[in-house]
C-alpha cells in the first residue's frame, strides 16, 4: 500500500524537482545600457586624430594642438555644452538617433561653418570611453576630419 502511493505521488515529485531546478537555472540576466545611455557623462579628449594623425595625447609632451581643454558634457540630456580645443564653449541640445550617431543641435554661439549643427559617428563606446568621428570636416582645424577618444574621468 505504501509503494502505491509513492508512486502515485512520484509525477507531482519530478515536477517539483523540475521547476525548482529550472528556476534556479533562470539566474539573474544583465542588460547593457544602450549606446543613448552609455554617452550621458561628461567627456575629455584621451587622444585626437586630425585627417588620420595623432595631433594629441593626453598627458603627451609633444603634441601638436593641445585639447586638453576639450569638454564634452552630455550628461542633462537633451542639453550639451561643448568646449572645443580652443576653449570656446557652446550650448545646445543633442540626440542619438542611432547606436552609430551623435547630433548636437541649436548650438549657440555657432561654431564656425556649422549652423549651429555638429554630427559625429560613434565608432565604439563603452561606460568610460567613446571614440567618435566628425562627420563634417572641421574649419577650425584646416578642414581636417577628426576622430576623438573621449574618456570619462
């Protein structure tokens, strides 16, 4: 009689088993953060590449145009303030419409040959660096097309 019902109640058993084994499988899933996400900090130049030469190095001794005072602040979307290498800074608003692009719009005062609009390419990002190529040639630099490491200290 005994051995009946242990057999009756073996199915509810394997199903117990079986979910509790599938539930502790399951875990805790990580999501990483969209690239839209990932750009809201405050960026610095670590090195910057005019037309494919490095013109500078953070803590470099002979760079070529010093950027240390590059600054780009994403971080109270949709505002940006961006101070170029020269030390000028301008405000405005950005997007990221997609994983691969940055738009800063309505940027005051505008930046020479721009009409207010700067648009990068976001080549890789991470949570503390993000490397990004300006679409548009930049008079500011002889009309070099420039890629930026940004690092967020």
């Amino acid at each position: 009689m005994k051995t009946t019902s242990i057999l009756r109640l073996w199915p509810v058993c394997r199903l117990a088993i079986t979910l509790t084994i599938s539930l502790l499988a399951c875990g805790k899933k990580t999501v990483d953060p969209s690239v839209a996400d990932k750009v809201k900090r405050v960026w610095t130049a670590q090195s910057v590449k005019e037309n494919a030469t490095v013109v500078y190095t953070k803590g470099g001794a002979s760079n070529v145009r010093n950027y240390s005072p590059y600054r780009l602040d994403l971080s109270s979307p949709p505002a940006v303030s961006f101070t170029d290498y020269d030390g000028i800074t301008v405000n405005g608003q950005y997007a990221v419409p997609s994983d691969t692009r940055l738009v800063l719009s309505g940027l005051t005062p505008a930046p020479t040959g721009t009409g207010g609009t700067i648009e990068f390419t976001i080549n890789a990002s991470t949570d503390t660096q993000i490397t990004l190529t300006r679409v548009t040639a930049s008079p500011k630099t002889g009309n070099s097309t420039n890629q930026y490491v940004l690092i967020n200290p």
